[in-house]
C-alpha cells in the first residue's frame, strides 16, 4: 500500500477572532474551537486517506490560553499516525502578535478520524512514514493513545492496553 507523510496531510486555517464567536470575558469561545480544529482535522484525514472520513473521537483537548476577540488564529493540523481505518490527528493553535506578527503557541489537540465508505463503513487508509523529530515522537505515543480512547469509551479491555500499560509500569 502506498506510504504517505505527515507533512502531506498538513492543514492550516487562519481566521479571526469575532464577537460572536466569543464569551463574556471576549475570549474565543471553546466550542468555536473545537469546531475549527475539527474542520481542519477533517481535511487533514481526508488529504492523508482520499476518502470520506468521520470524527471517531477527540482524545485531547488544552486550552491553555485564552485567545482574545480580534486575535488572528492558525490552526495547523497534520496527520500524526495512521493505524488499519482510523487516523490520529495531531492539532497545534497558534495565535499572532498584531505588532510583531510573532506567532505563540495558544492551544493543541488530539483527535481521532477514521476513513469510511460510502455507506459508511470502515476502510484502510495509507501508511504514515514519520519524517521529523516531533513527528516521530507523536508517532510512537499515539498507539497509547488510542488504546486509552478505546479504553475510556468502553471498546477495549484495559487488560489488552499493553501500550497503555507499559507507560505506568516502565515510568519511574
Ligand atoms: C467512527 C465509526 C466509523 C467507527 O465504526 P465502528 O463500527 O466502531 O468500527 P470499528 O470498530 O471497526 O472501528 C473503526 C476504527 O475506529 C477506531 N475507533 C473507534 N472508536 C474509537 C475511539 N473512541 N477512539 C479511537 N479509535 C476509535 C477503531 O479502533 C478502528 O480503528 P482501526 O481500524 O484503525 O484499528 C462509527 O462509530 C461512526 O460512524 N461514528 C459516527 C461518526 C460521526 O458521525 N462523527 C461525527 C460526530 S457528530
């Protein structure tokens, strides 16, 4: 089957901050977030799959910073692993100095999507070949990863997490 890189998958949406999109405080409100980080996942498991894919899960959210009405906001995402039909992907949130332009880093998430056919059912997607450092850091974490999403939605036993398991045993 045909290999593909993170770097193949990458998304980047940049939109503004408005006033209806945020909460009382002015800041970003968290769901209009989560809505563009899970448009631009989408896309990102579309581009790595070239097919139609569903959000399965979203396996980790930060919302460390607040990101202010009228804030310039990137949100960048990237294929990080692929595994038989469903696909990591890795979400980092930028947001941008008006005077300086200088980027900071506001938000990052995890979601999981997985390729499906017209009716609907799972089908394989390609293989992911790390290319970078990070990449290759978010690719060997993410097996645990989705074993603890399987685990927390009731579709594993934790006794069969042995990715998951290690973590904790081997963590000193
Ligand atoms: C996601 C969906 C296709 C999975 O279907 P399913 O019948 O559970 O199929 P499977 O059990 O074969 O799972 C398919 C893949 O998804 C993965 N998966 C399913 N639930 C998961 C979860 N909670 N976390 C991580 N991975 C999950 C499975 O591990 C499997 O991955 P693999 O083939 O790469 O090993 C199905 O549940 C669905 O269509 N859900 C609705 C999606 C949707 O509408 N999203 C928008 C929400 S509004």
């Amino acid at each position: 089957m045909e290999v593909k890189y993170p770097e193949d998958s990458k998304t980047t949406l940049t939109d503004l901050v408005l006033p209806s999109e945020t909460n009382p405080l002015n800041n970003l409100f968290g769901g209009e977030l989560l809505a563009r980080m899970d448009r631009a996942a989408s896309i990102a498991a579309r581009r790595h799959s070239r097919r139609i894919v569903v959000t399965a899960s979203v396996n980790h959210v930060a919302f460390n910073k607040a990101v202010p009405l009228g804030s310039v906001v990137t949100v960048e995402a990237k294929v990080s692993r692929n595994f038989k039909t469903s696909m990591e992907i890795f979400l980092d949130v930028w947001i941008e100095d008006r005077e300086s332009g200088r980027r900071s880093k506001a938000n990052e998430a995890i979601y999981t999507f997985v390729a499906v056919d017209d009716t609907g059912n799972p089908v394989p997607v390609p293989q992911i070949e790390p290319q970078t450092k990070l990449e290759q850091e978010r690719y060997d974490a993410a097996l645990r990863r989705k074993q603890l999403s399987l685990v927390l939605a009731g579709k594993m036993k934790p006794k069969d997490a042995t990715e998951l398991k290690a973590l904790f045993v081997n963590d000193k």
